[in-house]
C-alpha cells in the first residue's frame, strides 16, 4: 500500500465525511433563502421571531458545514501523503478545555500530546478502547488524523501548545503506564511470528483456566449456587477414565490448530484489558418470574424510559398551555409543543415496532431450555468500548479456537456502562436460546442470552457462530489485535 487511503474503509469513511459536509451547506443555503423569504412575508408579525430563528439556523449550517468540507480537504492531502501507524495511545481530560490524546511512538522512543479537533460526540467515536491503541497518519509537529484501529471514524489532531502543558500531559500518560505498554503490530508490517504461551504464563488462581474436565463442583466464582457444568451440556456425555464429560480432554501439549487466535491468546489479551469492577448493579426481577416489562433492564432496552421522558414533557407543555401564556410567546410554546408531540409519537413508534419485539424474544431466549455450556473470555471492542463474549468449547485445551462471538448491552448507566460484567476476564457460562422462531430472516444466526452468576447478559445482536468466514477472522482480529512483542 502507498497510502492510508488504500484502505477501503478509510476511504469510505472520508467519502461520507465529505458528503455530510456538502449536505450541511445545501441545508444552510436552503434555510437562508427561506428565512429571506418569509422575513419579507412576516415582517412586523409574531411570526417574524420564527424567521429570524430560521435565518440562525441557516448561518450555523452554512458555517459548520464550511468548515467540515475545509477539514476533509485537510484530511485527504494527509491520508494522501502518508501511511496509517498503530501507536499505543492515552486521553487525558482537561477540565475547561478539549480532550487531549497522547501517543506514543511504535518503538517507545518518545510520545507526542495532541489536541483533537472534534466535537464530543465524534471524538467519543475514536477514544482509545481497552486496548489503548490507535491508528495514526501525519506529522506529529503539524498535524494528522487519528482512528480506531481498522480506519474507521477520522478525527483531525494537532499538536499541543505550552511547553509546560505538554509536560504535565505527558507526566499524566506515564503515571498510566503508556511507555510500558507492548508494541501493536502495524498494519502495513509484515505479520509477526506467534509468540509461545505456556501454562505457567497463564496460570492465575484467580480465574481458573481449565484444559481438562472438572472435577468437582461447577467452580467458577461468577456461577449460581446450584449450576453444575453438567445440567447445561449441548450433546450426549460421555465417559473418559471414568469422569463424565461432553467430549474428550484436549492435552495441553497437543499441537496447535490452524493460525488463528486461540483460548490461551484471547484469555491473555481479556485480562490485560480487564479492570476493576465498581459498585454492583441494583438487584432486579428475575425475568424467569415476572413479565419481561417488570425487568429493569429489559424496560431500557425496549424504550420504556424515553416514552415516559416524552410524555411527561408533553404533560408540562399541555399544562403551560392551559394557563394562558401571553400573546409573544404562545407560538414558541405551540411550536416546542409540537417538537415533543413529535418526540413522544416517535418514541412510541420505536417502542411498539423494535423495542417491544426485541425484548419479547431476549425474554424467551433466556428462559428457553435446555442450555449449552461454554467457555467464554470478555473482549471490547475497540470502536466504543462494547463488550462481546467470545466462546470456546466447554471442555477444551489452550488452544481451542472460538466457536462464536456475542455482542453485549452494556449493562451499567451512561456514565459507568460496565458495572455489571462478570468479575472476571474469563469463565464458563450458560447459553440459553437457539429457539427456531429466534432465528435471524436467513435462518443462519441465532439469539441466545448467557447466564453468567445466576444473572443473564442482553446480546446486542445474534450469535455469531464461526461459519469460515473471512470476516469471522478478521472480527477476532480487531478485538485482540496481535502485538509486535510482549513487553518493551
């Protein structure tokens, strides 16, 4: 490759960048010439507060969209000039001013302070992930564009003013362990030879990494009291040295499988990302009970909250309404009025045609029987940080391959979504679903819901079972990228 924008999906994603841009200036241009137009019509009118609140709204479009079309000219000359590099990676808040990033150069030589240029919304598209890498293009003394590693969302950085800043964010990214963090393979490098594990390296008393049957009672900490691995097996059992179990043991020194990531390198990459679990989620109804709409979780999921955010809104307006506002402001009213009628007419929509469907079938999913038992190690995604659990075999060696991938709801609030993941990076869980009418329209993927400690985990999407597929490969790719070296 010649050029970052070799990649297709950085190409694709600035050929969407420059179109949001032109349709920003064609919304603006469009605003202004109404908002000319009805000011004539209205002048000295009440409406003429509305034209003016066009004719605003019209400048603001223009100018934002200016400006995004002049960033993406920026943005193409630098994908077009250079080539995309993984750098380990650390944001660091500034109260009062914009997120800062620091990246560190791939042989660990020095780290460069940038200011992302970008409102928070985009940038929350490129904070590093629990991987802390990023992907860069440019020069760190003028300027570049970062993504997630994969091309993905482009934000423009610009280097850091203040000698003494810089060195207090660059203090900050060090207390954080960014220069001893190990070296991600760069995606124009060649592929590196895989590094050994062996059981020593992985062996934690903590989370219990089993390559041979249990022995004993189902002992994974996060399990229910009464679960045991063999109440939940997927096929007939079978009897092995006289211990009963799903399939034979695999040896732990028994040949690796085809390249690709296996149990021991996903179970290495999920505790390097793992962090320590914050206060417990708020006990809840057991949606083996109870109704899926006395679920707490399941009431979120579908929408209930902005239903009644919405309709509460509206109450507010109506009773405003009622009291008889004065003459110059009752067509603000009527207007907001109408914004939240929309917002609560849209809100009902999405709650009767995707949200009420969609928790009816997870309800019937995680109380569908029998269940299948699994392995799993907890990833997240380097695009917004989502969870995913990826599965292996309930009784495998370290180098069993995953035979699926499922997407999670992160079950925590805004601000802290991961309270409520399993307290540990890997472990066995329960699957619960693959009921025919749970199918997706192909018939190919199903949904299923795991129970991790008595307690089930929403999918965010069907499970994703390894089909061959490229595209499988290149997921596992993503959330465990390889690494150049260990340690540096």
């Amino acid at each position: 490759m010649t050029s970052a924008l070799d990649f297709e999906k950085t190409a694709a994603e600035l050929e969407r960048y420059r179109r949001r841009a032109g349709r920003l200036i064609g919304a603006g241009v469009v605003t202004l010439v109404l908002a000319v137009g009805a000011s004539a019509l209205v002048i000295g009118t009440w409406a003429s507060d509305a034209a003016s609140w066009l004719f605003a709204l019209g400048i603001l479009c223009l100018v934002f969209g200016t400006g995004s079309r002049f960033n993406a000219r920026r943005i193409r000359r630098a994908l077009g000039a250079g080539t995309w590099s993984a750098h380990p990676a650390a944001a660091v808040a500034r109260t009062g001013h914009a997120t800062s990033l620091v990246l560190r150069a791939p042989d660990g030589a020095e780290a460069w302070p940038l200011t992302v240029i970008a409102t928070r919304q985009r940038y929350e598209q490129v904070r590093p992930g629990p991987d802390g890498v990023l992907w860069w293009c440019g020069d760190p003394r003028v300027g570049g564009v970062v993504t997630p590693p994969g091309g993905g969302p482009l934000i423009w950085a610009k280097p850091l003013r203040g000698e003494r800043v810089r060195r207090r964010i660059l203090a900050q990214a060090e207390s954080e362990g960014l220069m001893r963090r190990a070296a991600p393979r760069q995606p124009q490098g060649p592929l590196p030879a895989p590094a050994p594990t062996t059981v020593d390296e992985l062996h934690d008393p903590y989370d219990r990494i089993y390559a041979a049957p249990y022995d004993g009672p189902y002992d994974n900490p996060d399990a229910a009291p009464d679960d045991t691995p063999y109440a939940a097996m997927d096929r007939p059992p079978v009897v092995v040295d006289g211990a009963l179990m799903d399939r034979p043991p695999v040896p732990l020194d028994s040949p690796p499988p085809a390249p690709g990531p296996t149990y021991a390198v996903l179970a290495s990459h999920a505790r390097r990302q793992a962090t320590p679990q914050g206060k417990a989620l708020r006990p809840e109804a057991d949606v083996r009970e109870v109704p899926w709409w006395r679920v707490r979780s399941l009431r979120r999921i579908a929408g209930v909250p902005r239903v009644l955010v919405a309709l509460a809104f509206c109450a507010a307006v109506g009773a405003l309404l009622l009291t008889g506002p004065p003459q110059e402001d009752a067509f603000k009213l009527y207007a907001v009025g109408a914004l939240t009628l929309g917002a609560l007419a849209y809100s009902c929509y999405q709650l009767l045609t995707t949200g009420r469907p969609a928790v009816r079938m997870m309800a019937r999913a995680a109380t569908t029987y029998p269940p299948r038992l699994r392995r799993y190690v907890l990833l997240f995604h380097p695009e917004g940080g989502a969870p995913v659990l990826v599965t292996f075999p309930g009784h495998g060696g370290l180098h069993a391959r995953p035979d699926g991938v499922i997407p999670l709801i992160p079950p925590g609030p805004r601000k802290e979504p991961r309270r409520g993941l399993p307290a540990l990076p890997v472990g066995t869980i329960r699957l619960h679903g693959w009921h025919w009418p749970d199918f997706t329209e192909d018939g190919r993927l199903p949904l299923v819901v795991p129970w991790i400690g008595g307690r089930p985990l929403w999918p965010a999407g069907p499970y994703w079972e390894d089909d061959g597929r490229p595209e499988f490969a290149a997921l596992l790719e993503r959330l465990a990228p390889p690494l150049d070296s260990q340690t540096l």
